[in-house]
C-alpha cells in the first residue's frame, strides 16, 4: 500500500526509467591536476592570518588539530570555493598534525570541494521530499538554462551542479543551497528567476531567517502564517535560592532546573 501511495505522489516524470538519482560525491583519493599538487604554493592572506589566530584561540596549545574544520573553512573561502591539496597541507602545518589527519577530514565532509567549483555551486537535493515535490523539474530546468549535469561546470566557470542528499530544508521542498544560501519552494519559472539573477550578479536578499522561499513566503509559514506560538511565552520562576545550603534532592532535579 505504501508504494503505491508513493507512486501516486511522485511525479510521472519521476517514475520514469530514464529518471535516476545522480548521488554524485567526490572521491575520496586524491590525482594531481594543473594547480592542485602538493609542490602548488598556498598561503593564508595576512588578514586570514588574523583569523587563523583568532580561530587557534578558542583552543588549548595542545589541541590544535580542534581547529582544523574552521580553517578548512577559511581556506577554501579564500580559494575560490574549493581546497586543493596544499591549502590541506598549510593547515596541518598550522595545527602541528600528519596531513593525512587534515586530508581525512576534507574527504569526510561534503562540505569540502576538493576539486574545482563554478562561482555559483548549485547543490540540488534530490532525497524524497523534494523529489516528490518536484526536484527532478528543476534538475532539469537547470540543464536545459545552463548546458550542465549533476557534476560538471559550465564552460565559463560561472556554475557547478551537484545533486546531493538531504539539505534538511524538506517543508519548503524543492530547493537548493546555492553558495552558503538556501533558496526554497522552487519552481521551474523561480528556478530560471534565480538563475537570471545569478548571471547579472544581483542575487535577490536572504529573508530574516537566513533563507528564501522563492514562493514570497516567510520562512517556512503555511498559507495560513502564523497560527501557533504567536506570543512569546514568559521566562520559568526559578528559585535564586534554590542551591544556598548545596544539597539537591536528585528526585527533584526537574523543579530546580526550572523544567
């Protein structure tokens, strides 16, 4: 009963045999390439520099290797969207651990590109909500406006596709994370809207919550807005009081924290 419910949700185009997941990911080895081998020179900028300090600040002397996510980070916003090989190496450097330590992180996390990106990187989810609201539709608008399939780059560099897993935005399904920006409740027509936007390098503003409903939405409201939660509800009592003479009942745990 469930698969044909399912069915009955997804749309034709979805259920066609042509249709496939592209589950594209990165390998997780590294090929040398023109400007991204361990002899291609790398550096912070001496503005990062000051973050990198600041970033090594947050953390014992002896636990360097805590910062390598971050300056992973701020490596590959300084490169151009992705990390090559010696971008890893001056942050094992920096946190004093083997390469291969800073390497198994960037392979780990898909949030490091370790090849090339266009200025645009396109990451569309393709997992079930999205997929039965509509993904596939805008898979393929994306194709027919750019010229490109799930892991390439146009010619000009401009954009990069990549169809991914969950993006955890699944009540405004579909949509994509463009860049650090999700961009959601997409249509075929506010798909070549974004798009548009992209080449002329006016993307529209982020709404208050740190996303954007290409529907004119708010947030992740329903038709209806607001209908629960419409006041702010006042801080708990608690006792100042509660642990003057240090002796807590465990049985009544839940009452001093104010639960």
């Amino acid at each position: 009963m469930l698969a044909t419910s399912m069915r009955r949700l997804v749309p034709a185009a979805a259920r066609s045999p042509a249709w496939t997941r592209g589950m594209a990911h990165a390998a997780s080895f590294h090929l040398d390439q023109e400007g991204n081998t361990v002899e291609t020179f790398f550096d912070f900028t001496t503005e990062n520099y000051k973050r990198v300090k600041m970033v090594l600040g947050k953390y014992p002397v002896n636990y360097k290797q805590s910062a390598i996510i971050p300056l992973l980070d701020l490596a590959q916003r300084q490169h151009g969207g992705w990390l090559p090989v010696a971008a890893m190496d001056k942050v094992a450097q920096i946190t004093e651990v083997h390469p291969a330590r800073v390497y198994e992180v960037a392979s780990f996390y898909t949030m490091f590109n370790r090849t090339p990106v266009g200025k645009y990187f396109i990451q569309l989810c393709g997992t079930t909500p999205c997929m039965i609201c509509g993904s596939q539709d805008i898979s393929n608008t994306i194709t027919d406006e750019l010229g490109i399939k799930s892991g390439e780059t146009t010619p000009d560099g401009l954009f990069t596709l990549l169809e991914v897993e969950c993006l955890g935005a699944c009540a405004n399904a579909p949509m994509v994370q463009l860049n650090d920006d999700y961009y959601e409740c997409l249509t075929p027509e506010s798909t070549r809207q974004l798009l548009a936007a992209c080449k002329a390098d006016k993307l529209p503003p982020m709404g208050k919550w740190g996303s954007l409903p290409m529907n004119g939405q708010v947030s992740c409201e329903g038709p209806l807005g607001k209908t629960s939660l419409a006041t702010v509800p006042p801080p708990a009592t608690v006792d100042p009081n509660r642990f003057k003479d240090a002796n807590v009942d465990p049985a009544s745990v839940k009452e001093h924290m104010a639960y």
